[in-house]
C-alpha cells in the first residue's frame, strides 16, 4: 500500500525533519536513510516500523539541521601548509601577483566550519524527540495506507461480485445435467453414421460416465467457500493481504480445473471469465497489507 507522512521537531541547538513514504511490496522492506551521528537510532526505529507496519517496501528518512549562530571556524592547518608549500615551490615560475590572504583562506579545504557542540542532555533530548516524530509520522503513514485500504476494499468487493455471479452462471447452465449431455451423446452418434444403432441403455451408461468425469460440483463448493471467507477477510481488517493472496490462488486452482472439466463452450467461457476476474482480484490485493 502506498502512503506518505512527515513529522518536524525541534530543540535547543538542532530541528529535525523526518519523512517515511510506503509503495506495495510482497513482504516488509525498510530502507533507513539517517543523518549522520545518528546510526544509534536505527534499531529503535525499526521496531517502531515493524509493530505497526507489516507489509510495504518503507522509506524513512532523517535530516538534521543545528544551530550554526555558535559554530567555530577553524583553519585545517594541514591542508594550509600544503597550500603554502605548493605557493613557495611556483614563486618565480610564473609570472604573478602574490595571493592575498582572503584568496588563501576561500580556498576549499583551508577554512572549516564546524557546528557548536551539544551537550549531553541536549543530544540527549534531540534523540528522544526524533522517536517521537518518527512514531507520530507513522501513525499518520498507517491512517493513509488504511484509507487507501478503504478504497480497494470496495474494488475487491466488486470483483468478489463478479464471481459470485460467474459462479452461479456456471452453477445454471443447462450444460452441466445428465440430459443435456446424453442429447449430445445421441447426435455425436448420429453424426458419426445413421446405421449405427447403440442400445438406449448403453448411451444412458455412457452419459452417466460422461457427466461423472464433467461433474464440476465439487469446484463450485469450493469457489462458494472462498467466497464466504474472502468476504470475513475484508468485514474483518487489519493485515489480511497475503491470507487474500493466498484466497485468489485457491480461486485460480478451481478455475482451471472447472475450465478442464468443462464438457460445453459455453461453461468454458463462463470459466475464462471468471480467471479474468480472479486474476483482476489478485492484482488488486498485491496493493494491500
């Protein structure tokens, strides 16, 4: 399921903004993008993700932003000398004006600007309001991801629907009884030679045998009762996405053996329409926990 949040916080010395994004995977998948010095949090923000998200490829990232009005400049002492050195080894190679000292100096790497430091207790604070953020940032993901849910829940009923109605089309049709398939049977015979007799027991035999192998009672039973517990799924909520996936392969089995069995064109329509549907029905239940 896709979703999006974003929580800000702030202390004295440093603000933080964190952002957790959510598209649809099979399985959990978090990605943790933390700024620096703050790899420490990575377990705890982990289990946050993990008791309230099941399902999902997650991205959550952490940016910090501190108070630089009391921040030191510092001359990389290393990195002038070499400067320097290299300055002494062109003098009187070519033909130029002594650097200035501001030209030095703007040279990257010789000036190094670095952030006041924090105290304990204020990196302290700053570490507990991060978690805060985070776990209101996904109570917030959680209430889209649930409202989306909502939306496909009602395209799911509707696809549900639909095989209800494929089935008790497939459950009626005339194809299916014992009469129909020994009329069949009579002209097969008839088509095959008029001087061919076969003894009315015989074909009534071999229509029985016939409508044993076609008898797709069993499938139908079987499609009803994935049915009913697709239904109690969605009525139910919470995490149900890889139990439904699990549902529409147990309603794609059926289909194909429904479809082999099928003994009219018109049943086997019925049940490539109702394949359409089940492969409909899984696709939309990939989107959801």
């Amino acid at each position: 399921m896709t979703g999006y949040a974003r929580a800000t916080g702030a202390v004295s010395g440093a603000a933080f903004t964190c952002e957790i994004k959510s598209v649809n995977s099979r399985g959990l998948d978090v990605r943790l993008r933390l700024a620096p010095g703050f790899d420490a949090l990575e377990s705890e923000i982990r289990q946050l993700i993990g008791k309230m998200i099941s399902r999902g490829s997650i991205t959550c990232n952490l940016s910090i932003e501190r108070d630089g009005a009391g921040g030191h400049v510092l001359v990389n002492e290393q990195a002038l000398a070499t400067v320097l050195a290299v300055m002494s080894e062109m003098t009187g190679k070519i033909a130029a004006s002594p650097p200035t000292l501001d030209g030095i100096l703007g040279l990257k790497g010789v000036l190094e600007q670095r952030d006041k430091p924090m105290t304990a207790a204020a990196e302290t604070a700053l570490s507990t309001a991060i978690i805060e953020g985070v776990s209101q940032a996904l109570v917030d993901l959680v209430l889209a991801r649930r409202q989306e849910g909502g939306r496909i829940a009602a395209v799911l009923l509707e696809r549900l629907q639909e095989i209800e109605d494929q089935i008790a089309q497939a459950e009626a049709h005339p194809a299916r009884t014992r009469e129909a398939i020994l009329a069949r049977l009579r002209q097969q015979v008839a088509d095959l030679a008029d001087d061919i007799s076969i003894p009315e027991e015989r074909l009534a035999q071999e229509a029985l045998l016939l409508a044993t192998k076609a008898d797709i009672r069993e499938e139908l039973d079987r499609l009803t009762a994935h049915l009913t517990s697709a239904h109690q799924l969605i009525a139910g909520g919470g995490a149900v996405g890889r139990r439904l996936d699990f549902l529409a392969q147990e309603f794609n089995r059926e289909a194909n053996t429904l479809c082999s069995k099928s003994n009219a064109v018109e049943l086997t329509a019925i049940g490539l329409d109702l394949k359409a549907s089940i492969d409909q029905l899984r696709e939309q239940v990939q989107n959801i926990e």
